[in-house]
C-alpha cells in the first residue's frame, strides 16, 4: 500500500511504464520522467538545485501522478504530478504541472495550481513545456503576486531538462550501472520527437515584417505588439542557444544578465525592445565554463549580419604591435576568411580591424596612426552576412545554431588569456652572469679599469 502525505486522497507512484490512454501523451512523458528522476540522485540533485531545494545523500525524493488533495479549490483541477523532497527533518512538496508539442501554459490555469498549492499546504508549483525562459525561478506566465506569497512558482522547459540528463551522461556522473541504464534510456526516449519535446526552432510570425520594416528604412516603435514579439523570441532563443551550446561542449553553458534585470525579466526585455528600436539590434553574451572570456553575440537587422566574438587583454610583457598580434594569430586557426581581429588603442584612438589573412602576411598592417603605441586589447570576430535567409523564421534560428558553435570550435577552444609571468626571485636575479667577470676576480687578475 501506498504511503501518502497527509494531504493526499488518492494518486499513484509515478511509473516507468505508465498504463495511460493514448490521448494522455502529457501525463505519460511526466510520469516517466519523474520516476527516473526519483531512481537517480545526480539527477535529483541537478534539476531540483535549480528550484533551491538541496538533494543530499540521506535525502528521499518521491514523485506521484493522478493527484487527489484534500482540500479542493475547483473541481477537475488536478495537477499531473507531485514531487515530494524528505530530508528526514524537513519536508518540500511541488505540484507538476507538465505540457507537451505546442501545447502552452496559461495565466489562468497556474493560477488554480498555485490556489491548490496553498489550500494544501504545498510548497511550490513547477510547470514544463517547450517554453523557455531565462531561470528556473521566472515564469512564462504572469499571475497574481498575492498568490505566491506562500507558493513558490518554477518552470524548467522539457529541452532544459533533456539538456541536464544529456550532460549527466557526457560527465559520467552517475555510475552506478542500473542508474546509467536508466539514464541512457531516458536521453534516448526524450530526444525522440514522438514524445512531443521540442527545441525553439523558429522566431516569431511578425520577424519577417520586422526584418522588412528595417530594411526598407522603416522606423520600429517600442509600443509595436510586433516588435515585442521579436524581443520575447530571441530570450526564448538566447535560452536554447544555451542549451544547445551545452549539449556542443558537454558542461552547463548560461548567459550573462545585467544585474538590475537578473529578477526582473519585464524590464529585461523592455530593454530589449528599447535596443532593438533604437540600434536595430538584438544580442547576448553568452558564457562557456573556462574559456579564456565570454562570447558576445550580435544580430544587426540593418545589415542582416550575425556576428560573434571574443575579447582579451593584450599580453604586457610584448612591447610591440607587432609582437603582441603573433601572440594572438598563433592561437588562431588559418583556413576561415571569416575572422577578423579588431585592435583596442590607449586614449581616444579609434580601434582598427584586419582580416586574418592581412594580418598573417603583415602583422603590422592593424597599427594605428601612432607607430609608438600598441593596442591594450583584441577582439576576434566572425561576422557572416545570411542575406535572404536572414529573413526566414527558420533559417535564421538554423543559421545562428551553426554559427555560434562553429566561433567555439575555431576559436573559444583556442583562445587563452595571457597571464604576466611569476617574478624571479630576488637572489637569483642579484647573482652575477656565469660569464661575468666579478670584482674579486678583476683584482686578482690585476685588470681594474684605469690600469695600464
């Protein structure tokens, strides 16, 4: 028989095998996910750490689908699932509310969950489907603040989750040999497409309007719904390009928010709007574990150009243009003519930029008009022009998930920041040249300066 928290009528354990109708496909693809995850520590510890619940080695985590609760709110509101976390002295509970394919959230029907959540006494409500955002702690939907004052509200995109188990194989963190079978066999259930999990694969209806409207010189307005549209598709992009960047190197790859936006995704894309009306630009700085500095990433709707790049201090201890540049080219690949590197003068010195190949034959052709000074910083870049495929909803998302990984391969592997040298140690650099006459062999030779 069952053991069920207090607040449960009735409800099952979530199940491998789930006997579900073939209508049930969201249920079916919740229950399977949730009763590996209870099977499999790693995964507990990664996915519920990004809800702020901590998953230790003594720690019970039970997962249960067709949830009866006592204290009902509306009739027929029942969650596809509940998690429960126990430590042994505390105990943290979530209701599951998952969805499938195109199917999305809505405002109206989180907020029955969350209203369900409190009536009982339940800690959060965490909601899947293919929508992205930016953290687990933001939500696709807005509701009532009142409602979450005691009811945390999460979200993880089924894509984030296949990402997560993706790279939990790729680490071999899990070892034990029925956790691994179970996790391969999850990888390989979520990345089929019969499931229903999808990846963001294309922008916005209105992005090819928008894509006109610049083109043709048109002047884009903050209040547009269309322009909205596009700034909220490129964080749902920005969030996959992440995720599919993770996959690329195997490690949790995120982006870089400005502070004042980090809990506070209507102002973000606010901002979004304002830079994309006035500078007809969208972009994102986009962070790799342990590379040698952060990858920008540029759309310009004007030019219909995606350019990434890289930037890093110049090594100090080169005291040349010249040498300071072959620093950098000898980290650089030589076949791909569409790199460039741009120079960073002191002062107001405007920053010049050279092709690779200008720069191999000539590693002086990037100085400025001032021969006595050397630039303080490079940036490299890879700027592709799509031309009519910037234009395409599609293209344009496959364009740029071919781009940003291919700048890693050629260079975000490549690139190392220069570090100054240690110093020598004192004694070592006040002890004489071994071929260095010292003073006591002078005098004893008789051959002091001024002797004749």
């Amino acid at each position: 028989m069952t053991d069920f928290p207090d607040f449960i009528v009735s409800g099952d354990e979530a199940r491998l095998f789930p006997i579900l109708a073939e209508t049930s496909k969201e249920k079916r693809v919740a229950s399977i996910f949730l009763a590996v995850m209870t099977q499999i520590p790693a995964m507990a510890e990664e996915i519920l750490g990004r809800v702020g619940v901590r998953v230790g080695k003594r720690t019970r985590v039970r997962a249960f689908t067709e949830v009866v609760l006592k204290e009902k709110v509306v009739d027929g509101c029942r969650p596809d699932g509940l998690l429960i976390v126990d430590t042994g002295r505390t105990q943290w509970s979530a209701l599951i509310e998952a969805k499938i394919g195109r199917n999305e959230l809505t405002a109206e029907q989180v907020s029955k969950y969350a209203e369900l959540a409190k009536a009982n006494g339940i800690d959060a409500v965490i909601t899947i489907s293919n929508q992205f955002v930016s953290r687990a702690d933001h939500s696709p939907v807005s509701i009532s603040k009142t409602l979450l004052r005691k009811v945390g509200l999460f979200h993880w995109s089924w894509s984030y989750l296949a990402t997560a188990c993706e790279i939990l194989e790729y680490q071999k963190t899990v070892t034990d040999t029925e956790q691994v079978y179970l996790l391969r066999q999850l990888n390989h259930f979520l990345a089929h497409p019969a499931t229903g999990v999808e990846r963001f694969t294309q922008m916005t209806p209105s992005w090819k309007d928008v894509t006109q409207a610049v083109l043709n010189d048109g002047a884009l307005k903050k209040t547009a719904p269309e322009v909205e549209a596009v700034a909220a598709s490129w964080v749902q992009e920005e969030r996959d390009l992440c995720l599919h960047m993770s996959s690329h190197v195997g490690q949790a790859v995120s982006t870089r928010v400005e502070r004042k936006f980090t809990d506070d995704p209507a102002a973000r894309l606010k901002n979004l709007i304002e830079t994309l009306v006035s500078r007809q630009t969208l972009s994102s700085v986009i962070r790799v574990p342990n590379c040698a500095s952060e990858m920008d990433v540029c759309v310009d709707l004007a030019r219909r150009t995606v350019a990434v790049s890289m930037a890093l201090k110049a090594p100090g201890d080169k005291k040349s243009t010249k040498a300071r540049i072959n620093w950098l080219l000898r980290m650089l690949p030589d076949d791909d003519d569409r790199l460039l590197v741009r120079a960073h003068w002191p002062g107001r010195g405007a920053p010049t930029t050279k092709d690779l190949k200008t720069l191999r034959d000539d590693p002086t052709a990037i100085q400025n008009d001032n021969p006595e000074t050397t630039p303080h910083s490079f940036e490299v870049l890879l700027v592709e022009n799509l031309g009519k495929r910037f234009s395409g909803r599609r293209t344009f998302i496959e364009d740029i998930e071919r781009i940003v990984p291919s700048f890693y391969d050629l260079v975000g592997v490549n690139l190392k920041a220069w570090q100054a040298p240690p110093p020598k140690p004192v004694k070592a650099r006040s002890e004489p040249d071994p071929g260095e006459l010292t003073q006591a062999d002078l005098e004893s030779t008789g051959a002091l300066p001024g002797d004749e």
